[in-house]
C-alpha cells in the first residue's frame, strides 16, 4: 500500500510531471465511469493552467477554488499549482459570507467556478466549463514546469468549531514532508474534495504516484463502490466512519483487504470492536491536524487488538507529554501533548494570538490532553480546553463517553457541558443508540455513575443521531440547545 518517498525539494507539480512520464497509463484517478492516467492527468492539468494564466492569474495569486464535482475540483486545484498560485478552498456548501470572509482573509480577488450560482458578487468569478476539462485530458502537452519548492501551494482551514476558522499556509516543500508519512494506496475519501480529508488524499497520491477513487453520483453502496474501484484505503473521520456501521448492516461488509481509516482521537476500543466485526477487516487510527499531517498510527486487525491509543509516532516524529512549565511527563501521567515533526506548520494566517498560543519554540501544542501508555503508544484524552469543572471537580468529556460506550445498547456518544452560575459547568451526554435497541434516559445516567461516580454526566438525553457540521465533526452548539430545552440538569450526583 505504499509506495516510493517523496524528493522533498520538489512541488506537487514536479511530482505529477515525473510520474507521467515514468508511468503514463498508471492510474491516477478513478470514477466508475473512466480511469484518469496519470498522463491524461498532467495534460488536463497543463491545459488548465493554459486557461487560467488566459484568465489573467498570475505566479503567486490567491485565488478562491469553489468547485463541487470531485475530478473537476481535483484538475483546477492542480492547475492552480501549476500555473504558480495559491488556492483556498471556498466550500460550495457554505454560505456566500462565510466564503467571502475566507476569500477577504487570504486575500483572494478572483474564484473558479463551475456554476454560475457558486460565484461571489464582490470577486471576478471565472467560470469553467467542465467539458473543457475532458477536451485538455486529450490533448498532447509540453512539460509541466512547477513553482519554486519554496512557495505556497495551498491553504488548509480548521473546522472553527471553537470560532473563526484558522487558516494555515501549506507550502509545496513542507507538504511533501508530511507525505512521507501518508499511508497511501487506491484510496476513497467519503467525504468531497472540498473537504480537507480528500484534497490530502489528492496530494498524497500525485507526490507517491498512487491514486485516488471517487464517490459516483448515484451513491453506490460503499462495499460495492470499493470491490467495483480497486480500493485499498477508506479515508474518513470518526463521524463518517459510523454512517458505515449502519450501511454495511444492509449491503455487506467491505471485501477483504480494504482498510478504514478513522481520523482522529475519539475511537475507543469498543467503537473500534464495532467496525473490525461488521465493517472491515483493518481499522487504522491516525492522529493528525492540518498543521502538521499525521502524528501517530494504529492498525487494528482483530477485535482482540482494538484499543484506545493512536500508536506509536512516526519514526522522526518528536511528541512529549508535559506539564505546564514543559517538562517531559513519565508514562502514564497525563499532560498537554506537545509535537515536532518535518513540514510542520509555522503558524496561522494573520493571527498572531492563535500563533502564540499553538506554536512555541519549534514545538505544535494541539490543545490535547494525552498520556504514553509504557510501551510508548499514546492515548490522547481528550482537548484540555474542553475539561468541565464542577462543583471544583475536573471532568474530561473523554471519560464520559469512554464509560457509555460500554454499554452494549450505545451506538455513539459525545458529552459536553452547560454553564451554570451556581455549579459551573454541569456535564451532559447525548446518545445515539444501536439501531432496533432501546434503552431510557435514566438507565443510562445510572449505568454512568457506576462507573465514574461523582464524575458521571448529570444528564444523558438520547437523540436519533449525533448532528454534525459540514466538517463531519458532531455540531456541540445544536446539542447544548437541545439539552437546554429540556430543561436545566442538577448539579449533584444524586
């Protein structure tokens, strides 16, 4: 599933010259309806840098990027590069002044899009037609010449759920470090390319030479989708990773090979054991940010090997556990998670507190809680801005939903907290339970407090699912609501 590392000195552009030259009809993208090779790739690409540099872009442009069609998305971000600028991904399902104030942060003054609707009145809206794509792919074209390593190849947003969204240059030379540490194959992304997951996949496979499969419009089963494309990898979060639970119940389980990716710190052993015995045959947990890739890998094969951590790090990854005057923590005390790694992040896009408060003498601080477990695997424990106190008592959300878990009726679960003027923050849990299951509000609570006792959420209230953003991640703003108008929850175990 891997394949030759990356020269780090070279652009994405370099990389997609060499590969189709070195193998032309290898695949580099596909769609159950055609395979793009990686020379057709580079020639659609050459052609739209044509257009675009017609258009009047120009070396070291910003320019906004609000395309929805996936190989359409895909050919322009690359054009983009190619032509020498910069793109920012203003997500078609936003709203027209959310993606005016990232065009207005980047400073952006034109877009690229496919439908007129998707424009932005205060830019020039330059307007694709994706036949023209289909028409360059066929043409013969010269050699792709790329920007300099040094410049800037795109930029990555957070998901905001704490605020405004920060934004982080991403340069050619420093992404190709963070590939090196890509697990890649054929891999399918559930979510768009306009979403960060999948424009990473993109990239990744264009610097390794492997390739990326995309969802069709019609919605195929995903186990079909993957027998019917070749795929090896599914790359998704958490949230996603669920919707499969339910999907795989009524059309199968993925063929055998197929590995799930679950970004992220919040897959607990037991939603792991869910996946590994109706989904697939390998789970790999990764611990990544968009500042600096991936950190650490877990490959779980078997229910018996499921566990809580994110693995080991990456060979020359560098990530301590400390306290808060930054001195190193010994295994199995939890401190704040600090990391150091090749093409990391220098800091946010004119944002000077986020910079301070993020990046300190060459280390990344997430904002996570974490600890090593003694044969070096890390557990991350949740955000240490998201630790509730009540009543004077530390409560991490993490411990909250790693005990509901437990409970065999307890599809997914996520706990927050509501202020309170006389506890001050008072933890609630909303549930999402296993399809054809039942269980009450209260039971549930009980079965909480058994295990973490004055610890234990205060409220458990169950939901049909979990509401999540158009990141995928679970929308805590829509449950503190829901919660709220059920009324104010005590602030004693009772």
């Amino acid at each position: 599933m891997t394949r030759g590392r990356p020269t780090p000195a070279a652009t994405v552009v370099d990389h997609l010259q060499r590969h189709a030259a070195e193998q032309p009809d290898a695949p580099a993208i596909v769609c159950v309806d055609r395979t793009v090779s990686y020379r057709e790739l580079r020639d659609g690409v050459a052609g739209c840098a044509a257009w675009l540099k017609a258009q009047g872009i120009e070396p070291g442009e910003r320019v906004g990027l609000s395309i929805a069609d996936d190989r359409l998305h895909a050919i322009v971000a690359l054009g983009l590069a190619a032509a020498g600028a910069t793109h920012v991904v203003l997500p078609t399902h936003d709203a027209a002044r959310a993606r005016r104030r990232t065009a207005e942060r980047v400073g952006a003054r034109r877009v690229v899009v496919a439908l007129p609707a998707h424009g932005l009145a205060e830019l020039d809206n330059l307007a694709i037609d994706p036949a023209r794509a289909d028409a360059w792919a066929g043409e013969r074209r010269g050699e792709l010449r790329g920007p300099d390593a040094s410049s800037l190849l795109t930029f990555f947003t957070t998901s905001g759920t704490t605020g405004e969204a920060k934004i982080i240059p991403v340069r050619h030379d420093a992404f190709a470090r963070q590939t090196a540490r890509a697990r890649v194959g054929r891999v399918l992304s559930l979510t768009p390319m306009e979403h960060a997951i999948a424009k990473r996949q993109l990239l990744y496979a264009v610097i390794r030479g492997s390739s990326v499969a995309l969802r069709d419009r019609a919605e195929t089963p995903i186990a079909q989708l993957c027998a019917r494309l070749g795929v090896d990898i599914i790359a998704s979060n958490a949230a996603r990773s669920k919707d499969l639970i339910g999907e795989c119940l009524r059309s199968g389980r993925l063929p055998p090979g197929v590995e799930l990716t679950a970004a992220g710190s919040h897959t607990t052993a037991a939603f792991r054991c869910r996946l590994l015995e109706g989904v697939c045959d390998a789970v790999q947990v990764t611990y990544s940010m968009q500042e600096c890739g991936s950190v650490a890998r877990a490959v779980e094969r078997t229910p018996d090997e499921a566990t809580s951590t994110v693995g080991r790090p990456h060979p020359g990854v560098e990530v301590v556990v400390a306290d808060p005057d930054g001195t190193p923590l010994p295994a199995g005390e939890v401190g704040e998670i600090r990391i150091r790694a090749s093409g990391m992040a220098e800091g946010y896009l004119d944002d000077d507190e986020a910079t301070a408060r993020h990046f300190r003498d060459g280390w990344f601080l997430p904002g996570d809680l974490g600890t090593f477990t003694p044969e070096g695997a890390l557990i991350v424990q949740g955000r240490a801005d998201d630790v509730m106190i009540l009543n004077g008592i530390k409560i991490a959300p993490i411990e909250i939903e790693r005990a509901l878990e437990r409970h065999p009726v307890v599809r997914a679960v996520v706990a927050f907290p509501l202020r309170s003027p006389v506890h001050g923050e008072v933890p609630v849990a909303a549930v999402e339970l296993v399809d054809g299951f039942a269980a009450d509000e209260h039971t549930l609570q009980r079965f909480a407090r058994d295990v973490l006792g004055m610890r234990a959420p205060r409220r458990v209230i169950i939901v049909p699912a979990l509401p999540t953003n158009a990141q995928g991640k679970i929308d805590l703003g829509r449950l503190a609501e829901l919660a709220s108008s059920r009324g104010t929850p005590a602030g004693r175990a009772g």
